[in-house]
C-alpha cells in the first residue's frame, strides 16, 4: 500500500506541475496585443539625438578670443615717429649744454635702427628713417619741429 501511495503522490504532483504549465502557457498564448496607448522609441532616434547633442555642443562650445591685436602698420609708424621724437630731445639737451649740435646722435639705438642725422644749418638739423610707406623725417628748425613722411 505504501508503493500505491507514492505512486498516487507522485501523479498528483505530476499533475498540479503539469497544470501550472498549462496555465502558464494559457497566459502567454491568450496575451492581447499591447494596446495603442504603449510607445517604444526606437533605437535609431535615441542613437540621433546623442549625435546631434555631440553636434551642438562642438559647435557652440566656449573658445577665446585673442583680446590683444597685434601691431598694425600705423602702430609700427607711430612707434617709429616717437623714436624720432626722443632722439631729437637727446640732440636738444645736448644742444642746451654744449651750445652745438652733437657730431651724432647721442643715443647708440640710433645706429641700430639706421637712424640718419644731418646738420644743416647753425639751429637747423633733420633726422631720417626708412619706413614702409617712406622716408620719416623730422625737420628740427629753432624751436619747431615738422614730422611728415618724405620721397625715398
């Protein structure tokens, strides 16, 4: 009787396991379609949207701008003319003490940057230096100065 009765568990276990399979089944094969309520974005257009952050983000992206422009032509002009100016008060002081114009430009620069010095005159001198657009002069006569741009 013993061997009926676990072969009578046995079938009995057999059958609820067999019976939640069933079930089991029922409910995968009776499932409804997903109603029309239910969206999935597809990969496609989240993989775009990555991109096209990427995208933005390059193109508008912080960068620095260079807030010290380099020297222009007139800079480099004027720079040339104050040049000249300083000379000519270095041959004014030297004037002012000795009584007479100094044989050259007192300032060593002056041979470095090619400046040319003539005497023309007992109160009359002029200073010369190649530009781009020229010959800078400064005309030094008494106590006036004339700074112009001359013929090459």
């Amino acid at each position: 009787m013993s061997d009926l009765l676990q072969h009578n568990k046995k079938v009995n276990v057999s059958n609820a396991f067999d019976g939640l399979i069933n079930e089991a089944m029922d409910d995968i094969s009776n499932k409804e379609a997903p109603s029309q309520r239910s969206f999935q974005m597809p990969v496609e257009i989240l993989y775009l949207m990555v991109l096209l952050f990427i995208i933005s983000f390059i193109y508008h992206q912080p960068h620095s701008s260079d807030t010290h422009l380099g020297p222009t032509t007139a800079s480099l002009e004027s720079g040339k003319r104050v040049t000249l100016l300083t000379f000519a008060e270095d041959i004014d002081s030297y004037q002012q003490s000795h009584n007479k114009f100094p044989e050259k430009i007192p300032s060593p620069l002056a041979s470095v940057l090619e400046v040319q010095y003539e005497i023309l005159a007992v109160d009359h001198y002029q200073l010369t230096m190649a530009t781009s657009e020229g010959k800078l002069v400064l005309d030094h006569k008494g106590k006036h100065e004339d700074l112009y741009i001359g013929d090459t």
